[in-house]
C-alpha cells in the first residue's frame, strides 16, 4: 500500500481504498471556528481525493444563523450526493443523535443529523472529530495493518479515539476514547528551571472535575503549566520554539508537560493493547515534543519495545474529512 500523498496547497488528500458509499458523500468539519465542506472524488487511475470545496465562518451562537449558512452551503453540491457526514468537535449521544459541543453552543442538546435532514432532504450522518480523525488515521494514516489504533488528540485540549479492526468502538453516551477527562492528575511537585519547587494543584476542568488531562494536555493546558509555573504569559506555539532553543523556564514547562501527560497515555496504551498511537492536533506539528513523549510513554507500560509508539498524524487537518467519509462507510454498510 503506498504512502498517502498530501497535497495541502491544492486542498485535496489522496486516499489509499474508497470508502464504500453510494454516490458523493458530501463531507463537512465543523470546528468552533470554521466549516471545512469536501467531497470525495475519484482521482486518475484508482486512487480517490478527499477535496476541500468550501471553507466559511461557524456561526456559534445562533442555531437559526447556524443551520442557513451550513445549508445554504451545502446545497449547490447536492444533485449528486447521496448523504452528508459530518466530523464535529463535540459528543454525539449515539442513542438520541444529541451533540454536545462546548465552542457551539447553538448546538447544544440539538439532535443535529435529524434537524439537518429535515432542512436538506439529505441523509446526514455526524461523528466526533476525534472518532474521526482514528478512523482516518487507521484506515489510511499512521494505523493502517494495525489492529488496535488509539488516535490521541493533543490540540486546543485532549481527546481520543479507538479503532479495532479498522472499526470505530462507540460506547455508551460516545464517549469511548474520551481520555483527556477524569480526575487522574494528583498534585504534584514540579521543578520550575530558577532552582525553585512548586506544588502544582489539581486544575479545575470545564467538565466540572478537576485534574483532568484536559487541563493540562492540550495547547491551553501546555500555557496554563507555563503561567503557573513562571508568572509568564506565552502561547504553545512560543512555550515550544524556546523549549526547542533550550530556554531554562521553557524546558521544565515541557519536562512538567511530559511528566503529567505520559502517564494517563501509558495507562490508555496499557488498557487498550494500542499498537500505535497517531497523535493528531495542533501540539503534534511539533515532532520533537511526540518524540520524547514518545519515550516517555514507553518507559511506563508493560509492553516493552524500541520502536515508536506515538507517530506524529500524517493526515491533521484532513482527518476530519476524510474520517467523515470512513463514518459515512458505516452508515450504508
């Protein structure tokens, strides 16, 4: 199976196998911040492209704002389809089709595929960003000829997603993979790189619990440890280029980082039988960061080997859509 061929400047992703659905499936991303539409095609000879068609602002406070514009997008290019699938940053209730999503709160309790349907006259199918993103990474990313894959979510926060045998495991609520949420982070003691020890607290979590991976994991939890622990303001895309120069401050944000975020991984690794971790989002554009969480999350489980664990995605921002296509496989099977 030949590698995949990303071709970002062209908006289109090459995949290795169609998902097999009937028609266009039309394909939306929906983020706190932006709507991404693609559709598949069939590229020359055999190979298809996922292909980015259309990219506009989310409307998140307003439903009515939200399901016109998604709409009125979509409709130009439904002659031919046969449904939308949808990869959205929220949980989706398998049993009531209900999203909850925390950066669209328009959406909230909403049974988001059948409000859709009714409005397109489409079938509308909607998957978690994450779920989506393992099934991409298995089928046609860093997982592929494994048969256990956990995708790991390292962006603005942390989530995950179990494929096994290429199929998605959706346990009850959806919630299944969901490891950035749990009171797993205890207070700890923490070097600070000026000679000083600190006792980090456990963070209270936009879930309502505290010490969550997701208050520390994330590119908002890598700047809340750097602000705790050095009365400093930078961002994750700064914190990380001084810690690559080898600034003091910067490396023990990064050694506190790989200290509490490898542990509760290595528990996922342990509990799953993971053979390979793609980690996709924001944090793994930076391969030396994965590289030594990496090390770190090998060091701690009961499988021991000298090969990578945690691959950096070969698919990130495509993930989404072409997730969504793999969604949509399952759907008509």
């Amino acid at each position: 199976m030949s590698p995949i061929s990303l071709a970002a400047s062209k908006a289109k992703t090459q995949l290795n196998s169609m998902p097999n659905t009937p028609g266009d499936v039309l394909l939306a991303d929906i983020g706190g911040s932006h709507i991404r539409l693609g559709r598949l095609r069939q590229g020359q000879g055999s190979e298809p492209t996922c292909e980015l068609i259309a990219t506009l602002p989310t409307p998140t406070q307003d439903w009515s704002l939200f399901s016109t514009a998604l709409c009125e997008t979509v409709r130009p290019f439904m002659k031919s389809a046969s449904a939308l699938s949808i990869s959205i940053a929220g949980l989706v209730a398998p049993e009531t089709g209900q999203v909850t999503a925390a950066n669209i709160p328009c959406l909230a309790s909403r049974p988001l595929a059948q409000e859709l349907q009714a409005l397109l006259g489409l079938p509308v199918i909607v998957t978690n960003d994450a779920d989506c993103a393992a099934l991409a990474e298995a089928r046609v990313g860093v997982g592929r000829g494994h048969d256990v894959v956990f995708c790991a979510i390292l962006g603005t926060g942390v989530g995950g997603g179990l494929v096994v045998n290429e199929r998605l495991v959706r346990g009850a609520g959806g919630l299944t993979g969901e490891w950035g949420h749990g009171p797993v982070v205890n207070e700890a003691l923490l070097r600070t790189g000026d000679g000083r020890s600190v006792t980090l607290p456990r963070f209270a979590c936009g879930c309502g619990l505290s010490g969550c991976v997701d208050t520390v994991g994330g590119a908002r939890g890598l700047e809340r440890l750097h602000s705790f622990l050095h009365q400093t303001k930078l961002n994750s895309r700064q914190i990380l280029e001084a810690w690559l120069d080898a600034e003091p401050t910067a490396v023990a944000t990064v050694q506190a980082y790989i200290e509490l975020v490898s542990g509760p991984l290595a528990l996922v690794v342990n509990v799953t039988g993971a053979s390979v971790v793609p980690v996709c989002g924001g944090l793994s554009r930076c391969a030396e960061l994965i590289t030594v969480l990496d090390v770190a999350v090998r060091k701690q489980i009961l499988r021991k080997g000298d090969q990578a664990l945690l691959v950096p995605s070969q698919l990130n921002d495509q993930a989404g859509l072409i997730g969504a296509a793999y969604a949509a496989e399952a759907f008509f099977q």
